[in-house]
C-alpha cells in the first residue's frame, strides 16, 4: 500500500505462525524463516487482521483501547502496515 487507504483490508500473507508469548506476538514468515516481535500495541492489531476489518476498523478499536492522538495514530498505521506489508506478513485486498 504506497498510499493510506483506510479502506482497504489486511489479510495475513499466506500461513503465518504467530505466538503470543506474555502479551506480545511473535511472528515467522515461512519463506526465509525470520521471527517477527510486535510490541503490545502491534499485537493487538495483529490480533485484529481477521481478512474482514479495513484498516479504518482497526485503527477504530485501537483509539478506543489506548490513549492516542488519531493524528499520531495514523501516522503509526502506515509505518506498521508499510512494514508488515515489506516484510510479507500481509497482503491487501479492497
């Protein structure tokens, strides 16, 4: 995703395992076998990619769990998504 687009829905990139271990997930992506560690923030959008929520849905439940600024949270979005995205943890669909 080049651009935001608070419509479009993440979807977990093929068979990811993931692991919650004491609140925080960890992720492996299957083609180069690289562990992936979100913080407790990461992991609860992680948790939320369900191939059914857009990122506007996403970005919703964690302005009503954590206290954040929707200005800095967005910003926080595209870096996130943009990473998971880089790194093959998702894909997107509209």
């Amino acid at each position: 995703m080049k651009t935001y687009d608070p419509d479009a829905v993440p979807v977990k990139a093929g068979l990811i395992p993931s692991q919650n271990v004491d609140g925080e997930i960890f992720a492996i992506t299957p083609e180069d076998g690289v562990l992936h560690n979100f913080n407790e923030v990461g992991s609860f959008i992680w948790n939320l990619i369900d191939d059914e929520k857009s990122v506007r849905e996403i970005a919703s439940k964690v302005l009503s769990e954590y206290e954040v600024a929707p200005d800095a949270l967005k910003q926080d979005m595209i870096e996130f998504f943009s990473q998971l995205h880089k790194k093959g943890l998702i894909e997107y669909r509209r």
